[in-house]
C-alpha cells in the first residue's frame, strides 16, 4: 500500500512540474523588453493590426496548416503563427494576406520539426518550396531577435 502511495506522490509531483514549466514559460513571454512591451503584446498587436487582410483562402489555409497541433494547443499556435505572418505582410506593406507571404510566416513562425509537415502539404496542394528555401535552412532556433534584418540581407543578394 505504501508504494502506491509513493508512487501516486511521484506521479502528482511530475503532474504539477510540468504545468509550472508551462506557466513559467507563459510568465517569461509576458514580461516587458526593452521597448517596453512583452513578446505576447506584440504578438496581439500584430494579430490585431492584420485580422482585416485575410482573405478566406488564406484563412482555410492556415487552418490546414495548423491541424496537426494538439486541439488543446491550437488556438494559442494559431494566434503566434497568424501574428507573425501578419508582421510579415506589415513588413512588406500588403493590402492583404498573400499565399506567399503565408508561407514564409509560417516557415518563420515554426520550428524546424514542422517544416517537414509543411513541405508535405504545399506538394500535396501543388505549390513549389523552392523560393522558400533559404527560409527552411534557417532552423528555429537560428532565427535571432534581429530575423528581419537577416531576411532583408538575404533577400537583396538574390
């Protein structure tokens, strides 16, 4: 009987670590940078400033996009990605969400182990990755807090 109970301590123990791992992990994006403002503010902000350039296409799109996350994780994956594809048409100052200018967000937004998803599905729908690929050498954990300058770099040498 005392095993049991060890174990189901260890088990609540293990529970309750991994949801403050991902409380911590919400708490740190919410803390302020240097320009004042958190990476979730930002991520509002732009997800806000673009919801009126999406059109349905690109909206079915990424929602086929973004079905293979967990249903528990969507929403919040869905509004990061959305987010910084809308950065990215800011950046290149669209009228609105383009196809491409979905993919090379999504491709920025994801860590590299989605990519593969990603490449499976634009052949499945006929679009070509080639002009994406200098964006699926650069790994997640490449991208630096300065991503734009080196975006803009690589695109002007080719």
């Amino acid at each position: 009987m005392s095993i049991i109970v060890v174990l189901w301590g260890f088990f609540l123990i293990s529970l309750m670590g991994i949801g403050g791992f991902f409380m911590f992990r919400k708490f740190l994006k919410r803390l302020p940078k240097e320009d004042g403002k958190s990476i979730m503010d930002w991520e509002e902000h732009y997800f806000e400033k673009t919801q009126h350039m999406w059109e349905s296409k690109e909206k079915i799109l990424l929602e086929e996009l973004v079905s293979p996350v967990p249903e528990l994780f969507r929403d919040v994956a869905r509004q990061k990605i959305a987010s910084k594809i809308g950065e990215v048409a800011l950046e290149k100052q669209e009228a609105h969400i383009t196809q491409e200018t979905l993919i090379e967000g999504y491709i920025i937004a994801t860590p590299k182990r989605d990519h593969k998803f990603l490449r499976k599905k634009l052949k499945q729908k006929g679009i070509d990755a080639s002009p994406y690929e200098h964006l699926f050498k650069l790994s997640k954990e490449n991208y630096r807090e300065n991503w734009q300058e080196i975006y803009q770099k690589q695109k002007s040498t080719q």
